[in-house]
C-alpha cells in the first residue's frame, strides 16, 4: 500500500472514531469521507494564476495540480520552448522562483499539491547558442557550470536521433527529437540532476512528473530518485508502444506510470464504435495495475496528435465524466488553452515577452467553441466538479447495473452513485437500475455546481429505477450526497 492510501485509511479510521465519541455529530459529519484522489494539469498556466486558483479548485475537490515544467528553458513562444531545458534554475516564463514558491505555499495552505514536470531526460535540441528566460547561457552540448559535451550520449545514428522504437538501446540512449540526451547512468548526471529535486522538494512541491522516463533505463530512473522522502508523488511518462521492448510495467519499481492506453482506449469510442467497450478499459494486459496507473482523457501530447478527445468535441465532457466514474487509476483532468496551430503557446505580451493573465471563459454548452488563446477552464465546468463529488461518494463501490445502447451508456457504483452518458447528437430517454435508495436526486450533468441538493430534478423509485432523458453529448449522474 502506497504511503498517501495508508494515510488516507488512517484518516477515514480516525473519521469514524471521532464521529462515533461525539454523539451529537450532525448529518454532514456523520456522512463525512475522505475526498478522492484527483488531479488536474494545468498545461502552461502561471505561477500567480495557480495560486490565485487554488482556492477554488480545493473547494471543487482538487487535491493536486501538474503544473509545466519549472526550469530554465529556452526563449520562444511555442508550447514545447518549456520542455528545452537550459538550467536547473527556477526561472520559466511561466514566473520567478520567487512566485513559484509562494504558489506553491499558498496552494498547500489552501489544501492543493503541486507536482513539478521534472524534465531531466535531455537539455535542448537547438543547433545554435543562446540565452535561456534565466539568462544562463548555453549551447547545444555546452551548459556551462552544468554539464560538457561528455555528459551527453553519442549513440552513431544519422543525426544522432532515435530511428527504431523496437531498439531499446536507441530510445534509451539516442536522441528524441534531436534534443541533447544526458548520460544519466553517470553519477555526476544524476547527483546534479538530483539537486535539482531537492530543491523543488525543499521550496515545497509534493512529487513530480517524470518527463520522458521511457527514455531512460529504469536503473538510471531508481537511482535519481532513490532516497526520495516517503510519500513523494512520482508519475513516470513511460508511452506504452505496440510490440516494443520497453513497458510501464518495468518502472513499477520507481514509482507510477501515466497509462496512455486509458486516452487511447477512449478516443477510440468517441464515435462509431461499441461503447460497452468501455467496461473492459483497465482490465487488459495493455495497462499497468490499477493503483499505479494514472488515467486522462487528453493531455498537452495527446491533445495536439489528432486522436485524442479534446476540449474541441462536443464529447469531451462526456468521456471526462467516465474518467471520474470509472474505479481504474488515479484521473488527471486537464486545463490549457485553445490553439489551431499545434505548436503555439500560451499568449504573451510581445513587447515584454510575459504571458498574458489568464481569464477564464464562461462555458456555455458541449459544442462552446474558443479563440485562439482562450483559456478552457474544465476545473470549473459544473459536471466535471459534480463528478469530483460523485467520485468521493461512489469510494470503493464495485460497477453493476452495467447498460449499452447505440450512443447510451449507463452503470451503478453499486448502492452509492450512478451515471448515464450521451455520445450522440440526438437526446436519449431510457430507465435504468440506478442501485441507489428510493428517493429525490440533484442532476450533476444538469449545468450547475450542487453543493447542496435542494432543486432535485431526478427520481429514483422503491425498486432503485430512475426514468429520464440525456440530452445530447450530455451526462446524467447522481449519487448519495446528491440526495435531497
């Protein structure tokens, strides 16, 4: 059992106990549970706009957010300029490290943990000198008071980049995207990059994304983060490949691994095919066991291949809604901004080179389009909240009263929630054997956050049988604190 469950069965144990001596403890003590294990990137967003979120995504149940890489990159104006290290210094164009550390102290006094993009896998891919947003100086195999041309691979491919993923040692040891690949077998390599943990750890964070992990052996990966202190969040990026030597399951022993079959699986319903299809998601040999596996529907990668489900279909909101409502994983939602071109980055102030303050744009429906730059915001649309709740309610509860149909799908967290999903464009009535006890239920799906159930729309009769209608791309759901 990992150290954050334990604390997490410690604190529902100390819950009932505490509950159990005050005999006056009123309903919403009694009912009282601890919050599920949810997550959401931030791709990109400032320091001072994370912290000035925080609040409202502790209240919404957000118990973390993946911000982008803190370090020292190179200059520029596209998205990936973040993954191009240049120095272990925190300073980004995403702010100084002075507000880095006041984010991530506020965001912890208000109940949220950050977890770093650690991109320690390679430095930049660019063939010409330059200054990074730290001003630190570098060149392509040069990073002075860092790292020298011996501290880099040389692996004899034509342009020294990796050329066939079924060769463990090109991924591991050659370059990705012609980006400088360190020699992390190397005690120097890993004591330097070691450093620059700590120094995340000491101003705060509570664990990091691995960035390419795959790229590494896994006995460089251990012995990077060896010693890290217990209860350290670690989720490795390790993309599962069809017939390729190396699997997720190898870096088990570091720590978690992001498994992209869950995105890839979903992206594969959004139209067309079976959609009881999604019952069998989690339970191949093609994912990793389910409390080291961390689920998403999208995220800054996958969003810009051209498969994923994206903010830009009117059924993103429906597979996010099946992301919390499946027991597999541990979900990361995700929040950026809107781009036609793949490599753009956030907006900025040309004349300053700052980013531009992050506005969120009201969401008005599954078909809500956005400009260029807009910010999506999904950690404050109402379903995606509702379902954070819905989540926490369903706990450990088995999936029963499985149902498909054409675009409908619908199940039971046995006793404790219940949720029917409409990919079509076309609304879908039906009845469905919620599970739940007979009574009067908020909608989460129905556009606003319930945080007390006192308009109850739906309702759930002596038999646990619940009649209604999903409208297009919608989500209907409820659950036990959804009661009224």
């Amino acid at each position: 059992m990992s150290l954050r469950k334990l604390l997490s069965a410690v604190f529902s144990l100390f819950l009932v106990a505490s509950i159990s001596a005050c005999g006056s403890a009123d309903k919403t003590a009694a009912t009282a549970q601890t919050p599920a294990d949810v997550g959401i990137q931030m791709f990109e967003w400032p320091w001072t706009a994370i912290e000035n979120e925080c609040p409202t995504l502790a209240k919404n149940g957000i118990s973390w957010v993946l911000i982008s890489p803190p370090q020292e990159h190179i200059l520029g104006d596209t998205w990936w300029t973040s993954y191009q290290p240049v120095s272990y210094k925190v300073e980004s164009r995403l702010g100084t490290r002075d507000q880095f550390a006041a984010m991530v102290s506020n965001c912890k006094t208000a109940g949220v943990g950050i977890v770093a993009d650690a991109v320690i896998n390679h430095m930049t891919g660019q063939e010409n000198s330059g200054v990074g947003t730290g001003g630190s100086s570098y060149s392509h195999y040069d990073y002075p008071g860092i790292y020298t041309k011996d501290d880099f691979h040389e692996c004899g491919t034509p342009n020294n980049d990796i050329s066939n993923y079924q060769d463990r040692e090109e991924v591991q040891n050659c370059e990705l995207s012609n980006l400088a690949d360190l020699k992390t077998e190397t005690e120097s390599v890993r004591s330097t990059i070691r450093a620059y943990l700590d120094d995340l750890l000491s101003l705060g964070v509570e664990g990091f994304r691995i960035d390419a992990a795959k790229h590494m052996p896994e006995a460089d990966v251990a012995a990077i983060l060896k010693g890290l202190p217990a209860g350290t969040r670690v989720i490795q990026e390790v993309i599962r490949g069809a017939g390729e030597p190396i699997t997720p399951e190898e870096y088990l022993p570091s720590g978690d691994v992001l498994e992209f079959s869950w995105g890839k699986d979903m992206s594969s319903l959004k139209v067309g095919s079976t959609f009881s299809a999604y019952f069998n998601a989690g339970t191949s040999s093609l994912y990793a066991p389910s409390d080291h596996a961390y689920t998403f529907v999208q995220n800054h990668d996958t969003e810009r291949g051209g498969k994923a489900i994206t903010y830009k279909d009117p059924q993103y909101e429906v597979f996010n809604a099946l992301l919390l409502a499946n027991p597999y994983g541990t979900p990361i939602l995700y929040s950026g901004y809107a781009f036609t071109n793949n490599d753009s980055g956030p907006r900025i102030n040309h004349a300053t080179g700052a980013l531009l303050d992050v506005t969120c744009v009201e969401r008005t429906g599954p078909t809500q389009t956005y400009l260029d730059g807009q910010w999506t915001c999904q950690q404050r649309w109402p379903t995606l909240v509702n379902m954070i709740q819905w989540r926490t309610d369903a706990a450990d509860a088995p999936i029963a009263a499985k149902w498909s149909d054409g675009n409908g799908l619908a199940f039971a967290r046995q006793g404790k929630a219940f949720i029917a999903v409409n990919r079509g464009e076309e609304p879908l009535s039906g009845t469905w054997d919620t599970t739940l006890p007979a009574g009067k239920y908020c909608d989460a799906g129905a556009g606003e956050i319930v945080e007390k159930c006192t308009d109850p729309t739906l309702e759930v009769d002596k038999d646990g049988q619940l009649t209604g209608t999903i409208q297009p791309y919608g989500v209907l759901a409820t659950s036990l604190s959804l009661k009224n």
